[in-house]
C-alpha cells in the first residue's frame, strides 16, 4: 500500500490500496498531480495525488516493476524490471506507447535527460533510448566488465557520467550516445559520482578511499585526494562550483579549489567521524556534522572555523540550512533535532520526541517547517519558529497489512519476520 501525507498538517490524505505484492517504486509527475508506483505484483498504477483514487493500472510486464519515471513534461510514464523491458505509457489514456528491448539483465533504475528526449536505463550496462522513435541508439558498456553503481547527468543534459565496481568511470555523449572517454584511476569500486552545478567539473569518490576530480572537457584527473586513511563517506561542491567539500572516517572534512585541484584546508577540528556536510544557500558557510557530537561552521572564504556548536550528546549524522540561510538544523543519535541561529551559533530549539537515533534532517521550501526521520520508524513534523512538533508520522513497513494467514510452508522463524515486518 502506499500513503499519501498533507505535509503542512502531518495528515494522511488517504491509503492507496490496490497493488496485490510490495510496491517497489514511486514516482511524483513534474505537476505533483499524479503519482506512479510500480510493483512486484508486475503492475504499474496512477494514482491521484489529491484523493489517493486509483485512476489507471498499467499492465503488460511479465516479471516485477522495480522503477518508475515520468519525463518532465509528464505527459509520458517509463517503467521497468526484471521482464528486462522498458515500456512507454501514455499518462492520459493510460495506454502503453512503446515496449523497448535490448537489456540483457533485469533493469534497476531509469531516468530521463533533462529535455525529456532521452531515457537512461541501467543493468550490467547503460542504455540510450530515443524517446521519439523508441530505439535505443546506443548501448554503453565498452567491454564494461563491472556493474554499474552510480550515474549522473550534467546539468545541460549533454553528457552522462557512470561510475563502475570495475574501478572505471565512462563519460557518454547523451545526444550520440558515444562514449567520449573512460576514465581510470581508482583502485576500486567507484561508489559516486557528482557533476559540478557548471557542468565543467567531475567529482568521484570510491572504495580506495580517494576522491578524485576530473576536467569534463578533457578527461584529465585533475587531482587525487589520496591519504584519507579512512571511507570517503560523501562529497558536495558548492552552489558557485568552486569549491568542493569532502567528509570521511578518518575525522577530517577537506576543501579543496575545484577548478585546480589545490587543497584549501585540511580540516581537522572533528575528533569523530565526519558524517555529513552541507553548503549554504548562498555558499559562503559549510555546516559539517560529525561523530564528535559536534556540529562545525566554516567560513568559506578562509577555510577556517568560525564557530562550533556544542549541545547534541551523541553523533551528529545530518546537517540542513534553512532555505535563507539564517538558520541550521542538526540531527543526532541522542535522538534529539536542535535548532541553530547560524549568526550567534546559539542554540534556538530543542526538538525533542523521537525514540532512537535521528537520521536525517529536512526544511521545507518556505522554511516555516522541519521534518526529521528516526531509527524509530517515524517522521515527525516541527514548527521551525516555535519548535512544537506539529505531527508524527509513522512510516509503513515493507509487508505493511499483508495477510499471509493461508500462505503453507513458512516456518515459525520466517512467520515472526514476516510479522515483524508488519504483515498479519
């Protein structure tokens, strides 16, 4: 099943029931009207995001529905799984538009180019489909002997980038569909890959514990960060490009010039693990989160902490500005969200109500309210002025009301997880 939640009141506007197995993925059209699930019972289903009503079930897949896309005029739907296809619907009538062949194993993930002209899909290998005509006009996995483990697209929709376990990274021209370079430099599995907000930079980080930064238009590395002496837990560059921020297990947060490589600080104040970081709006402050119980600012200008921000009794593992930049949320394993006035660093609100570690933070758009996520399986709404929770919102469990009463042959172990789970 699936709900659908008032975020300003914390309400569930309805239970989308319908699908008869677990609901693998969802899907918001551009307009935020309608909502796409797939499923492993092999159905595709509209749902009216104002009511929950079930408008449309799509049928013609043979094996489970693991991905859904609608292209960004929301006029077309994509969906995908292990029948190893690609169909095409028409969001309006409901209608399958165009079945796409070609993957050799199931497919795990699809998404459009920013034009809505291509549609990137991925097994062992990356595909390009021509939306207009249907044909995939370009396979790409060169001899690609490992799975694929990230994409990204660039921001003009021009190029794609792909990281592999193979320790290789592929740079595609998304029109052509040619593979303009492959890069090779890591030891190890590429884990992420992220392109700069100007589309000149590529960023990589991998199991060998480097982070390596590449020219686009080259295909040079333009730089190594080697020495981590711990997992690169996450990079982010900045609203500008030029700067990147890199966290990692080995206590340090780095930044370093994007556009040549030099390393500008080498952050080392945390005394734990830096779990999380976070840019400004408008760039000029990094908010970095750590297993130190600590949350540190950074002046971006000189690299320097400017303040540090003393309160959470465990580690702090995500990080979020307001959407004005004046305020800073904090989430911690003390089970708490704390509240910051970015300025004074002091300590505004204390969210208190979760039962287990908080994991992630959020604002909404208009900064008014912060939604936080536990280890205690729910979301909880705040009033970001006040700090009064506003709603808690349990999250559902995978087998959430699935009845397996007359299913024969599971044992007790099995019976207790299924239920545990949520099923009755």
């Amino acid at each position: 099943m699936i709900r659908l939640w008032d975020i300003s009141t914390g309400e569930v506007l309805s239970i989308c029931s319908g699908h008869a197995q677990i609901v693998l993925s969802v899907a918001f059209s551009p307009d935020g009207q309608t909502l796409a699930s797939g499923s492993q019972d092999r159905s595709v289903r509209l749902w009216e995001a104002a009511s929950g009503h079930c408008l449309k079930t799509l049928q013609a897949h043979t094996g489970r529905v693991s991905a859904v896309a609608f292209n960004p005029d929301g006029k077309t739907l994509a969906s995908t799984g292990e029948d190893r296809t690609l169909r095409l619907w028409d969001v309006r009538r409901g209608q399958c538009l165009k079945t796409l062949y070609g993957q050799s194993n199931p497919v795990n993930s699809v998404v459009f180019s920013p034009d809505g002209q291509t549609l990137a899909s991925s097994d062992r290998a990356v595909r390009l489909w021509n939306i207009k005509i249907g044909q995939c006009f370009k396979s790409l996995h060169q001899r690609q002997t490992g799975r694929l483990k990230s994409i990204a697209f660039s921001p003009d929709g021009r190029l794609l980038a792909s990281g592999f376990d193979d320790t290789t990274i592929k740079l595609w021209d998304a029109t052509t569909g040619l593979c303009l370079n492959s890069l090779q430099g890591h030891s190890a599995w590429v884990w992420g890959v992220a392109i700069s907000p100007d589309g000149k930079t590529l960023a990589s980080f991998s199991g060998d514990q480097t982070i390596k930064l590449w020219d686009l238009a080259t295909g040079q590395c333009l730089y190594t960060c080697a020495e981590q002496e711990g997992w690169v837990l996450g990079v982010a560059f900045s609203p500008s490009s030029h700067t990147l921020a890199s966290a990692s297990a080995n206590n340090t947060l780095k930044l370093w010039d994007s556009d040549t490589g030099e390393l500008l600080r080498n952050c080392t104040e945390h005394t734990g693990w830096v779990w999380s970081v976070a840019f400004s709006p408008d760039g000029n402050i990094l908010a970095s989160g750590s297993g130190d119980n600590t949350v540190k600012l950074w002046d971006l200008s000189t690299g320097l902490c400017v303040k540090t921000l003393k309160g959470h009794d465990s580690i702090v593992s995500s990080v979020m500005f307001s959407p004005d930049g004046t305020s800073l949320a904090s989430g911690s394993h003390d089970q708490t969200v704390r509240l910051w006035d970015v300025s004074l660093g002091e300590c505004l609100n204390v969210l208190r109500g979760h039962e287990n570690w908080v994991w992630s933070v959020a604002f909404s758009p208009d900064g008014h309210t912060v939604a936080s996520a536990s280890q205690d399986e729910t979301i909880k709404l705040w009033d970001a002025n006040t700090g009064d929770r506003l709603k808690t919102l349990p999250v559902p469990k995978p087998y959430e009301g699935m009845n397996i009463g007359g299913i024969m042959g599971l044992t007790d172990a099995q019976t207790a997880t299924l239920k545990a789970l949520g099923a009755v």
